[in-house]
C-alpha cells in the first residue's frame, strides 16, 4: 500500500541509484527516489507517494543546484520528460561519478562482496552513437515515439534522438512524413544501422497478414537518398524483407547498439583470459560470434552457446573461423553447458536477467582458471558473482561435494550509454586456491 502525501517536502540529494534516480532523505528519514534531480541539489518535491520504509517523488523546482547539473541537450528530455535517458541533466564528468557508484554498490550491497567502486572508461561519443532505436506506435501510427520517464502508458511523438546515429535519425524524419504507410496494425518501429552502413527499418505488427505499402514506402525514401531495407516483423511468425535488399544482413538479431566501444569492452574483456594458445575456451551467450572470433585468432579452442539460431547462422556467414576452432551450439546455456569439454577459461556475456543459477553451477563444477563475466545489469552481476565466489557448496549438490570457488581480483566499467543510467561491466574471476 501506498499513500500520496500533498504536503511538499523539501530535501537535498546525496547520490544517484541504479536506474537514475537522485536519492535523498525525508525529513521522517525514509530514502526518497526523486528523478532528475543531481547530488548536491536542494529541491522541493511533488506528488510524494510513500510506500513503508522509502517514498517516490517528482521534482517540482530545484531550490539549490548541485555541482554536477547542466542543461539538457534534448527539448524531450524536460518537455516530454522522455524515459529514454535518465542522466542528461549530469555533466560527463558526474555521469560517470554516478556509474562507478552504481556498480560499486550493487557488489557490496547485493553480492556483500569486498568492491570498491571501479573506473569507468569515458564513451569516444557521447551523442549519436545509438545505431538501434526502438519506437512504440499508437493512435493507428498518428504517435509514433517512446514513453515518459514514469509514466508507460504516456508516449510522446517523436522529433529528433539526440543519442542516436544521424543516420538513422534521417531515416526517421522520412518515415515519420510518410507514416500514413505504415501497416495500421503496426506496434512498433525499429530503426537499425547495421555494421556497413546499411539502414533497415522493421515494423513489428499484430494480426495483420501483409502490408502493400511497403514499397511505396521505400520508395519515398529512397528518392530522399534514404536507401532503406524494410522488414515485416509478424507478431509469432518470421520476419522477412519487403522492400528492398533481398539479401540483407539480418537485422533482427542481438547486436551492440554502441558496436564502437563494444568492440572496446569485447576487446578489453578477451584480454583478461590472459595466454589463450590451445586454450579450451567457453564462450557463453555468445551474440553473432565476435567473441569466439577474436578468440580463435588468439589460439583458442572455442565452444560457445547462443539461443538465437539467426545469430548463430551470422556467425558462421561472417566469420571464417576453421571448424575444428569452434563448435557452436544453439539453444539455452542452462540446457547445454553440461554438455561442453572442461575449459581452461570461460567468457560469459548474458542479458540483463544475468545468467540461470545452473550455469553459474555448471561453471563451478568446471574448474577454468578465469572467469571473464561482461554485464549489462549491476544488479545481476552482483548476484551471479556472490554465486561463483561463494565458498560454500550450491544448493544443487551435496554439502560434502562441493564446487571450487572463485575470487574476484580485477573490476572495470565502460560508459556504453552515455545520458542513461544504464553502465557495462567487466569482472575478471581467477580459481580461488
């Protein structure tokens, strides 16, 4: 239960939490979550929702600015409170203070590991590197755009994204003139930017069958120098081009939205494993293969898991690895990992739900020497790193057999989405001896 308390409160913001919230204390000391607020700031709060042992809030004005606040770049960010970033009120240089906090306190906090708060590796762009961007459509296509911060089920329409690649952005602005040929069981639309340039755009719809604009669609956009692939994205079914390159690179796949400093972190992260001659190497929720690509040239044997046979199918397309190098295997790393040799080492790189707690054990009965853990979430990095260094036995095994543990002896994070909150990580476990 929740109460909405009319009486305004002022407070002063000591930190950012995980998500970007500034935090601060009420005066009956319950935390409160106040978003787009800064360290430093005094303000006065509005619309108080207080929930037993902390409150929500929203800014109502800024009594005192902190030291880190600036103006927003983006006219969504304050006039359509756009959730798409949490941090562009923050200079840079706060931004990051904010992101080692975050992943600092997630270990010590959640995963009671011994952490301080790691560097975090400036972004080379801090604007227009976004090479995907999601939009929600609504009103038959009339509102084409994302939701406000707190509020889901608000969306606002759409003019410019200041964090995505212009290129995409002038794809946009064409769609967004032409949107009366957009199927109108459309529910989403994804702009995508693939690794040569080339622009896709995929329309996510429900129960309608076919879309007979679509070339006309890309013909307006071609005749703008817009030159786009359209892919129809059924709701259960396949999604397939419509117009445009026959051939394209599958646009549908996971890839890193930010592939400049991912190809950094990946980079950094493989550089952990150390000496990898002859090395039987896991390479774990392993994408479209870069990882086990960059592995094998560095003399590794790679047997790597992903559950997207599509990405699978791009790995093996793009990357001329020899076959006795790596064994790809396609389905869910809980449901295979019993199956794979014993590595030396192990790279994993799962979604932001973290990694099955049967992967955690898997990887515990294993042995490797090191453990490369790359995340998207503090929260389930914490969690899946209080499992590996655990030193007691997991619960799916005997007390009197237990897994070998792990310590945890390097911590670093990347800014791989400069004006969110959200921040990557890279752990370097070695076997505990």
């Amino acid at each position: 239960m929740s109460a909405v308390e009319s009486v305004r409160e002022t407070v002063s913001i000591a930190r950012i939490a995980a998500g970007g919230d500034g935090v601060g204390k009420l005066g009956d000391g319950r935390t409160v979550f106040v978003p787009r607020t800064a360290p430093g700031d005094r303000v006065e709060l509005d619309n108080l929702q207080l929930h037993g042992r902390f409150a929500r809030a929203r800014l109502l004005r800024v009594v005192e600015p902190g030291p880190g606040r600036t103006q927003p770049r983006c006219p969504h960010y304050e006039q359509d409170e756009c959730g798409g970033c949490q941090l562009q009120h923050l200079t840079t240089e706060h931004q990051l203070a904010a992101k080692r906090s975050i992943v600092g306190d997630a270990l010590r906090r959640i995963g009671r590991l011994e952490a301080d708060d790691p560097e975090v590796e400036p972004s080379d762009r801090e604007w227009g590197y976004r090479t995907k961007l999601t939009l929600a459509v609504a009103a038959a296509g009339r509102r084409i755009g994302l939701h406000r911060y707190d509020r889901p089920g608000e969306l606002f329409d759409l003019a410019y994204c200041h964090i995505t690649a212009p290129a995409l952005m002038e794809v946009w602005q064409g769609v967004s003139r032409h949107r009366s040929l957009l199927p109108a069981a459309a529910k989403s639309v994804v702009l995508r930017l693939d690794r040569d340039g080339g622009r896709h755009l995929i329309v996510q719809v429900m129960g309608q069958r076919s879309w007979s604009e679509a070339q006309a669609l890309h013909d307006r956009l071609a005749a703008q120098g817009q030159l786009t692939t359209i892919w129809w994205s059924p709701e259960g079914g396949a999604p397939r081009v419509v117009a445009g390159a026959p051939t394209a690179y599958p646009a549908t796949v996971f890839e890193q939205v930010h592939p400049g400093l991912g190809d950094q972190i990946r980079r950094f992260a493989v550089d952990q494993l150390g000496e990898l001659a002859n090395r039987q190497v896991w390479d774990l929720y392993a994408g479209i293969g870069e990882t086990s690509e960059l592995l094998t040239t560095r003399g590794a044997n790679v047997e790597s898991v992903e559950v997207d046979g599509r990405a699978v199918a791009a790995a093996e397309r793009r990357h001329s690895v020899p076959a006795d190098r790596v064994h790809r295997h396609v389905g869910r790393a809980e449901h295979l990992v019993d199956r794979l040799r014993k590595p030396d080492m192990v790279i994993t790189n799962p979604p932001r739900t973290g990694m099955d707690a049967r992967v955690v054990d898997a990887i515990r009965a294993a042995g490797p020497r090191r453990v490369v853990y790359v995340s998207c979430d503090p929260a389930t990095l914490a969690r899946d790193l209080a499992r590996l260094t655990a030193l007691s036995a997991s619960s799916a095994l005997s007390a009197s057999s237990p897994f070998p543990s792990f310590r945890l002896s390097a911590l670093h994070a990347f800014d791989l989405f400069p004006q969110t909150a959200h921040v990557e990580s890279v752990a370097l476990l070695e076997a505990a001896i």
